[in-house]
C-alpha cells in the first residue's frame, strides 16, 4: 500500500513539472556532471582527492531530488490540511475523514494528491508517540481532480472500508497539489 502511494505520489509530481522543476534538475544534472569531470581532471594528481569528488557527486545525486522536491513544494505549491471530522461509523466498518486543502501558493491548481494516515491514538509523548505514527494502522492515497484557486479552499473526505479497529484513532493528512 505504502509502495502505490510512493509511486502514485512520483508519478503526479513527474507529470505536472514546470518551469522550475526542469531548472532545478538540470541544474543537479549540470553540477553532477562537473563534479565528475573535474574529479577526472584532478585524479592524474591525487587519487584520493578525485575518490572523494565523485562519493561527493554521487551523494548529491541521489540526495538532491529530495530537498528539491521539498523546497519547491514549500515555494511553488504551498498548501496545508485540516482534518474537520475523523468519525467511526456505529453500523459499519467504516471510518471517514473530511477534511480541507488551503491553498496557500500563487496559482490555481488543478488536481491534488491527499495522502491519509490512520493510528492509534494514545496519550503517550516523546518517543513513545513518535512510533505509534510509524505504524499506521490503515493508510489511503486519493487523487481529488477538482480545481483549487488561489487562497481558495477544497473540502474532501476519504472513507476507509472494512476499518475493524476498535479502539480510538488519530488521522494525519498531507496533500500535494499541481
């Protein structure tokens, strides 16, 4: 489950590049690719210099795409959640959760990806907490094709079938809109 959402959430994200996607990733690319030609050009001298230079270049490769996708999540795509009602139903084994999307950002955007996570809720804090939202009893990835303007607000609601946890639950909501 954890996997198709990852892969729901690449895949939208990959879709709707713009501008400033590109750019930032080519600019990755362009910063590789001198790293790696200049570790080339220094091995003739130093060896372990040149080592160094492309663990260097490999380790901002691959941990690059992620600080890009934040920070331009945080600049170009600025939204935030607010669960409104997390409720068990009596008759069924269902749980809903409605909640709303605020866009924050400077664009209309047209489709968003709301990622929903239920756990135990628990009166413990500290580290204690911290695992409880690491196992998640159920979690679910929504696609919501519906326009949100700017500073505007979008109402959405996930229904989790065959719920049959017993206990009380805690919901965490995340969205990402393009």
């Amino acid at each position: 489950m954890i996997t198709d959402a990852l892969k729901l959430s690449l895949l939208t994200y990959v879709k709707h590049f713009g501008l400033y996607d590109y750019l930032a990733f080519g600019w990755l690319l362009f910063t590789f690719l001198a790293l790696i030609i200049l570790a080339s050009l220094i091995a003739k001298k130093s060896s372990v210099a040149s080592l160094l230079m492309i663990i260097l270049a490999l380790i901002t490769l691959l941990v690059s795409p992620f600080f890009i996708k934040i920070k331009l999540g945080e600049t170009l795509r600025n939204v935030s959640t607010e669960i409104t009602m997390v409720k068990k139903l009596t008759f069924s084994d269902s749980l809903i959760v409605e909640g709303m999307i605020y866009n924050h950002a400077n664009k209309d955007f047209s489709l968003c990806v709301v990622h929903t996570i239920i756990y135990k809720q628990s009166d413990a804090t500290g580290i204690k907490a911290f695992i409880n939202t690491l196992k998640p009893i159920a979690n679910q990835s929504i696609l919501v094709k519906q326009d949100l303007p700017k500073e505007g607000v979008m109402e959405f609601q996930s229904v989790f079938d065959d719920f049959i946890y017993s206990g009380d639950v805690n919901a965490s909501l995340k969205a990402e809109c393009y």
